[in-house]
C-alpha cells in the first residue's frame, strides 16, 4: 500500500494507512560503525581493551538487525464514538496491524481548539498493538480532532517506521439542550395526536361538558350520577388532544462574546443555539411537529417538517454545522418562504442585526403567530473593561431598544431567554387571544 493513501471507513470514523517501511535509526549505525571500527582498531593496535569496548556494541548491531521485522506496518484510527455532547469525553483508539513483538511505539494528538485530549500532553504510549488517547470536546460543532501522529521502533532501536501522520478524524458535537419546560399550551393546534387543548370536541382529557348519551359514544364516558339523577344516560364530553406546529427561526448573522466553551461563558450564538436545541425537546417530546430554518449561515437547508426523537437528531446535527456569519448577504427571504400560517414562530435572536427584525416584522404583517426570544448575553455589558467598548455598548443598546420597542408596538413580543418558564406567559396570552371574540364583517 502507498505511503499516502488513506482509506476511510463508510462512516469516516475510521482511517487506515500505511505506516511505512521500516528503516535503520542512527542509533543503529552508530552500534555498526563503533563496533567494527572497535574490532578493527584492536586488530591493529593490539588493544585488548578495545574489543571489550567494541563487542557489546556489534552484539547490540547483529540482535537489532536479527530482529528487524519483516512486514510493513498498517495503522487505524478508530474513534469510540463519533457523535457527541458538549462536555463528552471519547475515546480515540490506534491500532497497529503486522506489529512484530518487541515493537514498542508512541502517538501523538496535536492540538485543536475545543478538543481536550487525556493526558493533557496528547501522547499515549503503544502498549502492544493498541495505543488510546481520551479526547473531550467542550463546544458544539463539526470539527476534526487534531492530526495523529504514529512512530515506531523495532527492538533495540535499530529500526524505525514513521513517524508519519495520520488523516484527521471529524466529530460532530451536539450542543447541549438548556433547561426548558413550559406548562402553557401550544397555539393553534390542529393536528391528530398531541397534548395541546383543542377548540373542538373529542377523545381528550380536557373536560367540556355533559350531554345525552348519543351512538357512538365510548361507554366508559357515560356519568353514571348524572344518568341516574336523570332517568337518561349522559357521557362527559371532552376537547380534543392535538399536536401543533412550531417554527424555530434562528439568527445566525453574529456570534457576540469570547468562546469559552461549556465551562465558560456562553455567546450569544451559545445562547441562541441551546435555546433552540432546549425548544425542539420540549415541542417534540411533547407530540408536536417542528420546523427549523436559519438566517445568516451557508449551507444549513431549511429543516421540513417533522416529529418524534429522530427529527429531534436531526435538528441537533443541523445547529451543530452552523458556521456564525458564513451567509451575511442573507435576506432571509427564503428562509420565511412556505411557513405554515397557523404555526408558532419562535425566532431566535440576540436583536442585533436588522435583516431579523425585518422579517420578523414581515412574518407579523403576514398574520402569522411571532414571538421573538432574545439570546443576547447579559454579561457582554456587565462590566467592560474598555471604556470605549462600553460606550459603544451603550450606543448599540439605545438603538437596540428602539428595535424591541418597535416589534412590541407591531404586536410582536419579546421575551428574554431565562430557561424553563421563559414563554409560559407569553404563549398563555396568545392562547386567550386567539380564543376571544373577534370582530369580523358580514
């Protein structure tokens, strides 16, 4: 096999390459060269002394070249586990193939940002065949985990393959759900199966009222007291459980604040993506269905409609590959193409761009069911060190409430991100709305 063909596995994650061909090391000349021109200087100086000197060395060249191996060795990279959570650790596993015994090697992990290798030196030994490096990634993203490279010897050090380096693997890290959970009932529900309290009767476990038994009815909805104070049967009659629709719009022209992982800090593109990642799980496990469009990222395709744990997969995996500011000529006009009219857009955003309030403020005049959830970072603000940087703040700010104060006076809210309970109130108001008394013409 080449030196420089690598063969991936189907999955890519695993790698398979030659090592190369075994080669003598200096040590081993030195052993040869001292030894011999040891026994050759004795020889003519008559120097007994000299030929203790030299035989260790020539005994030390003949067992390293005795010992030579034979085969070429073949190195794969296999990674344990190749989807992760922030704050994961997995492992990374080198296993050399046609290794003579007495080989000995060592791997090396160079260092990439937001991968912690175990040891924090990113060397393990090659014990056997097998050499395993921990490796921890602390924040959401596709990325490779750093170029492995693999050298080894034959016994004595006489002989050496490498070091040669190794195709980088790619993890994909899943950000971490933040904590939410909401008790208000979703708007406008009006599929087959879900939680959500419909506006019409049915098999549901919210009560509507008590009428006269009437065919078809289940007999175990029959109230027997009612039946008996009466003479008639009566059934106790229920609104339908039905699932929404949500739409999760997520603004990914910036990423506002120093990276620090999932020890540190959160960003606001930190925010707005585990907001996002907590929202799905939330609508999802609850029987609804969900879509989710972004604005400001290359190559992310609007996500279609769907339900259940694996559509919820397939969300996390598409804010995993969001690259901040890839798209900046974005006019997000494609990304509010096709909504469904009666679906709940949650848009996603820190207010600082103002392609996002346009189409926020284009996705209310449509009549669709908006609210806007700010993932601005409040420590970006607390206490600047600069003073230059926190006049700026302040300047961006003001103009920032004039944003939120617009969108409010259009009718669309603006609730800041804080975890469970963040939209209760608001999605209770749009509830009530929604089923007060309208004023229409006829």
């Amino acid at each position: 096999m080449p030196a420089d063909r690598h063969l991936p596995d189907r999955r890519g994650t695993t790698v398979t390459r030659s090592v190369g061909e075994w080669a003598p090391t200096a040590a081993h000349f030195r052993a040869v060269a001292l030894g011999a021109g040891s026994l050759l200087l004795a020889a003519v100086l008559r120097r007994p002394d000299l030929i203790v000197i030299g035989i260790p060395l020539v005994v030390a060249a003949v067992w390293g070249q005795l010992a030579r191996p034979r085969t070429e060795p073949t190195a794969r990279v296999r990674l344990a586990q190749p989807t992760l959570r922030e704050g994961e650790t997995t492992t990374l596993v080198v296993h050399t193939d046609a290794l003579s015994p007495g080989c000995h090697g060592v791997v090396i992990l160079s260092r990439t940002p937001w991968v912690e290798p175990s040891p924090s030196t990113g060397t393990a030994p090659v014990e056997g065949p097998v050499a395993v490096i921990g490796v921890r990634s602390t924040r959401w993203g596709v990325r490779p985990l750093g170029t492995v490279t693999l050298a080894l010897t034959s016994p004595w050090g006489a002989f050496r393959s490498g070091p040669v380096e190794l195709p980088d693997l790619t993890t994909t890290t899943l950000p971490v759900p933040a904590v939410f959970d909401s008790a208000a009932p979703t708007p406008h529900p009006r599929g087959i199966v879900g939680v959500n309290r419909s506006a019409r009767p049915g098999s549901g476990s919210e009560f509507n009222t008590i009428r006269a038994f009437q065919p078809g009815d289940r007999l175990r909805r029959i109230n027997w007291p009612v039946s008996l104070r009466t003479g008639r049967l009566h059934v106790t009659s229920t609104f339908a459980d039905e699932d929404a629709h949500a739409v999760l719009l997520v603004d990914a022209f910036s990423d506002l604040g120093h990276r620090e992982g999932v020890d540190g800090r959160p960003t606001s593109l930190d925010v707005t993506v585990r907001a996002a990642g907590a929202l799905a799980d939330h609508f999802l496990r609850a029987g609804d269905r969900l879509t989710l469009r972004t604005v400001g990222a290359a190559d992310i395709p609007p996500l279609g409609v769907g339900s259940g744990t694996h559509h919820l997969r397939r969300v996390l995996e598409t804010l995993a590959r969001i690259e901040p500011a890839s798209q900046r000529r974005d006019d997000g006009r494609l990304a509010i193409r096709g909504l469904d009219p009666l679906g709940l857009v949650l848009v996603l955003s820190p207010l600082v761009e103002g392609v996002v309030v346009e189409l926020t403020t284009t996705l209310a005049a449509r009549g669709l069911t908006t609210v806007v959830i700010d993932t601005f970072p409040e420590h970006l603000t607390a206490s600047p060190d600069d003073p230059y940087e926190a006049l700026a703040w302040r300047i961006r700010l003001l103009s920032r409430q004039v944003q939120v104060a617009a969108l409010v006076g259009r009718g669309v809210p603006v609730v800041p991100w804080r975890g469970s309970g963040s939209l209760d109130h608001v999605l209770r108001d749009i509830a009530h709305r929604a089923s007060a008394p309208r004023l229409v013409r006829r």
